[in-house]
C-alpha cells in the first residue's frame, strides 16, 4: 500500500507555479488575481477560503477576499459578481459555496463571466468539459487527475467506481475518468443515493473515489484487493482531544481499508490539497489567457 500524498504533490505543483509567475513577473506581466467570495460564517467555508488566499501568496499570486454578511440580497451579490467580472485586474473568481438559503446558486454562478470561472462550474464551461474541448476543470476532479498523473497510477482499461453524483466531484470525476487520454480510459460506474448494489460493484472496482459526505462509509469489505481509493470526503467529528473540539475523516474507513488498498489518499492531507493546487493551476491559466490544464 502506498499513500497519495496530496502535500507533496500539491506542493510539487505549487514550486512550478511559483516558478512561471515569477517568470510572468520578470516579463512584466499580468500578476495572476484570484477573487474570492465568501458568505456568511460557515466554519468549514471560511477555512477553505483562508488555505486559497493563503496559497495564492505562497506562489505570488494576488488575491482579493469579498466577505459578506449571511444576510446579503441576492442582488447585491450578482452586483458584486459583475463588478469582478468588468474588473480587468481580475483574473479568476470563485464563490465558495454552499451559499444561504435565500440565495439562489445556480443563478450565482451562471453570473460568473466563464473565462474567469476557475472553479469550473458555469454551465458552459461544464458543457466544454463534456465535449473535451480546453476549459476549466472542477477543481476536485482535477486534482484527482493531477494526483494519478503524478504517481503514473494506470488508469486505462480499469474498472472506477464514483460513489456521490455531485455537479462538483462526483458527475465531472466520472467524465474525466472515462475520457480517452492519460489518466482517463476506464470504464465508470457512477453510482448514488439510489444506487442498489453499492458493494457489489465497489468490489468490481480497480479505481474508488468516494464522494459522500458520510464519515467511514466505504469499509474494507467493500473493496477490492489491491484497488486505488480515492478519499474525497472532509467530515468533521467531535473529537475533545482537539483544541478546535473536532478533527477531519474522509468517506473511508481509513485504518481497515488501507491496508487492501495498492494506493489510498489520506484526509487530511490528500484530495483537499490537490483541490487547492488545481485550482491555482485554472487561475494561472486564466491570467494567461488560455483555459483548462489538462484536455
Ligand atoms: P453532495 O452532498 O453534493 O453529494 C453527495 C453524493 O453522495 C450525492 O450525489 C448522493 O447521491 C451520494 N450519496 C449519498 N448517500 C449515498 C449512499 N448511501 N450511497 C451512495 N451514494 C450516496 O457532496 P459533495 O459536494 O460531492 O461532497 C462530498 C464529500 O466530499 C463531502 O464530505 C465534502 O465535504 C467533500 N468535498 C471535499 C472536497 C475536497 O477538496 N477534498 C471538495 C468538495 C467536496
């Protein structure tokens, strides 16, 4: 069993993005800027939001943080939005979701000019993606794809099980999967809420990415020998050892599955970084004008 060590190569991609921005910068151009929108005062947003800003300065990057009140009309919100969207020093946004209630996502992010959409998930960028034509990739997705590409994981040919249907990991995992190119190449099931026979088909997979949101939900009989688990999960649980009252589990149960597992990714330390450095990747391109890392 080999860990995915997601600071490692999160960090691998932050020492090569640093590298071309300071390039940018010898050459006098554009600064990358990444804009980001953060509503209300959801603890698992606001840390999120704080590693982005934070990692935008580690590789040189500016960033700009919009905070808002929960309360903020939705109105005042799109306002916003177009305002970054007219501003030329703003080379990507993001909105970290989920937003309040009242507030209306889809419309939010139908509102972000798609060439500064780096999270990927304006209707046009993800009808690019489908088509396999240069785009912003979803940041998780595309992390998952830098993080096989980079332990050279064979892929092709592989059976990969998605577990969670979601517009931002599970649905654009499935497609990357199955795309014809490297990683991609294998045959996906995607499965959900609905799904039947979960573990039969989980014990089919080569490939697992699990995308719930349930604590410990994939468990060692539901994997294969040997198979590839792919840990997207952040569930926060009560835990009075910690000074923050909770501590980080993913979807799998780590200690049992790990050890069938020929690769696994931790949490923390796994996906959620590789969200990050994708997400820098899509910003980078951004600025320089030319969309999508990997099509
Ligand atoms: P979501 O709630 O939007 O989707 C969950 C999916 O799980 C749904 O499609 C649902 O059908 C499926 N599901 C629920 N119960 C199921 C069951 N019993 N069997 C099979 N499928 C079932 O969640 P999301 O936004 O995709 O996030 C999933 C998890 O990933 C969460 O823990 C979230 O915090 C985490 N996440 C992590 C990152 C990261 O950077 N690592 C990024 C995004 C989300």
């Amino acid at each position: 069993m080999q860990i995915l060590d997601g600071k490692l190569v999160s960090a691998a991609i932050k020492a090569e993005l640093a590298e071309q921005v300071a390039q940018l910068k010898a050459e006098g151009k554009k600064t990358p800027h990444l804009a980001a929108i953060l509503v209300g005062n959801n603890g698992a947003s606001e840390t999120y939001v704080a590693s982005k800003v934070k990692s935008c300065a580690e590789i040189g990057f500016n960033s700009t943080l919009l905070r808002f009140d929960e309360h903020i009309s939705e109105k005042h919100l799109l306002d916003h939005i177009t305002s970054l969207n007219e501003n030329a020093d703003i080379d990507g946004i993001l909105v970290q979701l989920p937003l309040p209630k009242h507030i209306n996502e889809e419309l939010v992010i139908n509102n972000i000019d798609p060439s500064k959409d780096v999270d990927g998930f304006h209707p046009m960028n993800v009808g690019k993606m489908v088509s396999g034509l240069p785009t912003f990739i979803p940041a998780t997705p595309y992390g998952i794809m830098l993080m096989l590409e980079h332990y050279n994981i064979e892929t092709k040919g592989k059976h990969a099980v998605v577990i969670g249907r979601s517009h931002i990991v599970g649905t654009p995992m499935s497609i990357l999967l199955s795309r014809n190119s490297n990683p991609g190449n294998c045959t996906v099931t995607l499965t959900h809420s609905q799904t039947k026979n979960l573990k039969e088909l989980c014990l089919q997979a080569d490939i697992i990415v699990a995308a719930i949101g349930k604590p410990g939900f994939v468990t060692a009989d539901m994997v294969k020998e040997g198979a590839v688990i792919i840990d997207v999960g952040i569930n926060r649980i009560a835990d009075e050892t910690k000074k923050s009252g909770f501590r980080l589990v993913g979807d799998v149960k780590f200690d049992e599955v790990a050890p069938k597992s020929s690769y696994i990714t931790p949490v923390p330390g796994g996906v959620g970084l590789m969200t990050i450095a994708a997400l820098l990747k899509n910003t980078y391109h951004a600025a320089i004008g030319q969309k999508g890392g990997m099509n």
